[in-house]
C-alpha cells in the first residue's frame, strides 16, 4: 500500500499569507497520478488539482502543485478567509489503488 | 448541471444491511467511473469501491471486500451500494464521485492512463452502525 503523509496536521495564517501543504508518499508515485482536493467544513471534497500540477476546471490560480516521486506541494499564494478547510493529497497506484493522505487543515487567523 | 446525489443512509443495527444509492444527471453516465469513498466522523477519506462505466471492472477495498456489492444500472443513471454484515467502523458519510480517467484493466488491477481526479462529488448520505 503506498501510504500518504501529510505535514503540518494544522497550518494557522492569516489572510494574504502563503501556505504550503506537504505530502510525501511511502514510495515513489507518477506525479500523472497524484490529486489535490479542499473539503471545507460540513461540505463534500472538492477537485483542486490532478496530475500534480494542473488546476481543476473553475479553481483560482492561488492554487498550485508541485513535486514529483515521493514529495508533493500544494501552494496556497495568497490565503484567504474562504480558503479555511482541510486539504487531501490522493494517490492511483498500487494495492488498494486509491489511498488519501491524512489531511492538512488550514485555519485562518 | 453535473450532479450526484447520494440516498439511502440511516441508522443500522451491527450485522445489519444497507442499500446505498446514487444518482447521476447533467452528463453521459455510462462514461464514467464511478468511486464510493467514505468519511468516518472527524476522520479523514477512504475509498471503498469502484466500477467502470460498462460494470465489467469491480475494484473494493479490504476492509469492504466479501460484505459489500457496488452495482450500477445506466439506463437509470444509477449507481448503488450493497452493505451486508455492517461493522460499528462502517459508520461515515458516504459519498458517489465521478472519475474522468481512462484507465486499462489488467490482473494487478485497473490503472489510467492519465489520472483526472475525482471531480465531481455528491453531498454525501450518513450510514450509522449501532445498537
């Protein structure tokens, strides 16, 4: 099983601030398989990033990623008082073929 | 509009059976795969099934395999969600959500040939498992 972890657990900013989210996998993922979403509280997940790098359809281009093998990045450039939810990286590989990181939560100050 | 839209949760005894379902509109559904990925309270996502567009590719994860059955019918636009034998850890919201990969299946399992994401969710339905 490729196992995701996810540094900080928490991240406090505040608005207009970067955030950086890490994700590094127990071994090495094809960046073409490795996915962003945003679940903001009481709220399904939402889409932010595939394939490492590319922004889903409608997302802000404060977003980012990055990365490849075993560490990933997602970049908030300039945080925002919406952008307060929790944050998972997601895999496709391997046995179970789906594995999602622990989440990072992001709190605004 | 695209949208998925999840029913069927409740409450359950242990041991107990569940049917879960999913409804799809605003796009071709026989396209797509389709995941189920849960969420136990203040935990975070776990995937637990897929099927592909023609149901001839089923995929569970361990913790489900043997007591859940993923269907679909496409002429409904529908995706459902058998759970027999339902465990205290099966309580989670529940949540259907579209897979726009294309993907090759071969023994090892089912593997895109670019990876989309998930990207479109439905709301999520609550399954509690308690006496």
């Amino acid at each position: 099983e490729i196992v995701l972890t996810q540094s900080p657990g928490t991240l406090s900013l505040s608005p207009g601030e970067r955030a950086t989210l890490s994700c590094r996998a127990s071994q090495s993922v094809s960046s073409t398989f490795l996915a962003w979403y945003q679940q903001k509280p009481g709220q399904a997940p939402r889409l932010l990033i595939y394939g490492a790098s590319s922004r889903a359809t409608g997302i802000p281009d404060r977003f980012s990623g990055s990365g490849s093998g075993t560490d990933f990045t997602l970049t908030i450039s300039r945080l925002e008082p919406e952008d307060l939810a929790v944050y998972y990286c997601q895999q496709h590989g391997g046995s179970p073929p789906v594995t999602f990181g622990g989440g990072t939560k992001v709190e605004i100050k | 509009e695209v949208q998925l839209v999840e029913s069927g949760g409740g409450l359950v005894k242990p041991g107990g059976s569940l049917r879960l379902s999913c409804a799809a509109s605003g796009f071709t559904f026989s396209g797509y795969l389709i995941n189920w990925v849960r969420q136990a309270p203040g935990k975070g996502l776990e995937w637990v099934s897929s099927i592909s567009g023609s149901s001839r590719y089923i995929y569970y994860s361990d913790s489900v395999r043997g007591r859940f059955t993923v269907s679909r019918d496409n002429a409904k636009n529908s995706l459902y969600l058998q759970m027999n034998s339902l465990r205290a850890e099966d309580t989670a919201v529940y949540y259907c959500a579209r897979d726009p990969s294309t993907y090759y299946h071969d023994s090892s399992g089912y593997h895109p040939h670019y990876y989309y994401g998930m990207d479109v969710w439905g709301q999520g339905t609550t399954v509690t498992v308690s006496s």
